[in-house]
C-alpha cells in the first residue's frame, strides 16, 4: 500500500513540473531577419501573427503561438529541419499539403523557421 502511494506521489510530481518556456532556443539576428522574410513574402495574406498588424489572413492556419505547436500541418515533427523544409515547399514537404510552395531560398527559409519558433506564449 506504502509503495503505491509513494508510486503515485512521484507520477505526480513528474506531471506537475511545469513545462519550459520555450523547446527552441533559435538565433537572435535570425529571428529578425526571418521577420522581415515574412513580412516580405507575404505569408501574412494567408496567416496571423503575433507581430504583424496587417493582414492577418485566415486561409491558413494562426501562428501567433507557433512555438508550442505540435506536428507540423499536424504530421511533421516541429524541428527547425523540417519548418524550413515546408516553408519553403510544403506540397514537397507534406504531399497534398494545400499550402503554396513560397519563393524562399534555403538560407532564407531556415530563418523563417527560427522566427517561427521564436513565437512562444510569454
Ligand atoms: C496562399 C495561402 C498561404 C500562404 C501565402 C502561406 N501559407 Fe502557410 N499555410 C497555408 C495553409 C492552407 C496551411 C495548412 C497546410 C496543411 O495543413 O498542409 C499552411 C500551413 C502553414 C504552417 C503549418 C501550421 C500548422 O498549424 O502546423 C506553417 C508553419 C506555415 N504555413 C507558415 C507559412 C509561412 C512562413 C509562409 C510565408 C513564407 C506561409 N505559410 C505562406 C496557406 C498559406
């Protein structure tokens, strides 16, 4: 009976740790210039962000909390790879995927990425 509880107190206090502030830790100059990237590019017409006043387009999904998102267009794991990978050409990245493939080089896209994963709750 003992074990079980003690069991079960240390389940608990494992699920209550609280979860961190953010999974991704992306570059600073980056950040900035993946900003400015989607600003340039336009992603804005299709997506809302938490930066960008206008537009905040809804033919895509929100990505004002991108941060703590789960798979990406809800089947890739969320890692900076596979972000800049779908940024760049989603129907390559994900097959059938509705979103356009966006004129982004590689570099640029992976900058993207590391904006999108700066986009955390606090
Ligand atoms: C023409 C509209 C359109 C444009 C422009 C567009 N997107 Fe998307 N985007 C979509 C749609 C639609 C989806 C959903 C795709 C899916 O489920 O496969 C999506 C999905 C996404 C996702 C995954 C969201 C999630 O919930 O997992 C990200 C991240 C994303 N877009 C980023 C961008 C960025 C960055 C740009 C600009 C470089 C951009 N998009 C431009 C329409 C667009």
């Amino acid at each position: 009976m003992l074990a079980i509880a003690m069991a079960m107190a240390a389940a608990l206090t494992t699920a209550c740790k609280p979860p961190p502030p953010s999974r991704h830790d992306p570059d600073a100059a980056a950040v900035a210039r993946g900003r400015e990237l989607v600003r340039q590019t336009g992603c804005g017409a299709c997506h809302a962000f938490p930066d960008i006043a206008w537009p905040q387009g809804r033919a895509g999904p929100s990505l004002v909390t991108f941060d703590e998102h789960g798979p990406i267009a809800g089947v890739l794991p969320n890692t900076p790879a596979n972000l800049a990978a779908f940024v760049r050409d989603a129907p390559v990245a994900k097959p059938g995927s509705p979103m356009p493939a966006m004129p982004l080089s590689p570099r640029e896209a992976s900058d993207v990425a590391a904006y999108l994963h700066g986009l955390a709750d606090d």
